[in-house]
C-alpha cells in the first residue's frame, strides 16, 4: 500500500512539473511511471493468485 502512495506522490510530482517541461520529458516520465504501476498490478496479481492456490 505505502508503494502505490509513493507512486501516486511522484505521478503528482510529475503532472504538477509537467507545466515547465517539455512534451518529450513529461511524456518519459509518465511511460516511467506507468510501467511502474503495471508491473506493481502484475506482481499483486500473481502474489495473490499463487496465496490462494496454496
């Protein structure tokens, strides 16, 4: 949980700086972030699916 908290401070971070960026820049640094929650929901997913197997 405390992980998608920091996810969501720096994606604000991102979105409040992105007035005084370039596209190019912001768009980067939202891929980054992106990527970075999909591969937290991917992790979840399979940690959840394997607890409920065992």
């Amino acid at each position: 949980m405390l992980f998608l908290v920091v996810a969501f401070v720096v994606l604000a971070m991102v979105v409040g700086s992105a007035m005084y960026l370039p596209w190019p820049v912001t768009l980067v640094a939202a891929l980054i972030v992106l990527t970075w929650l999909a591969v937290f929901a991917v992790k979840e997913r399979h940690r959840r699916a394997a607890t409920r197997g065992a």
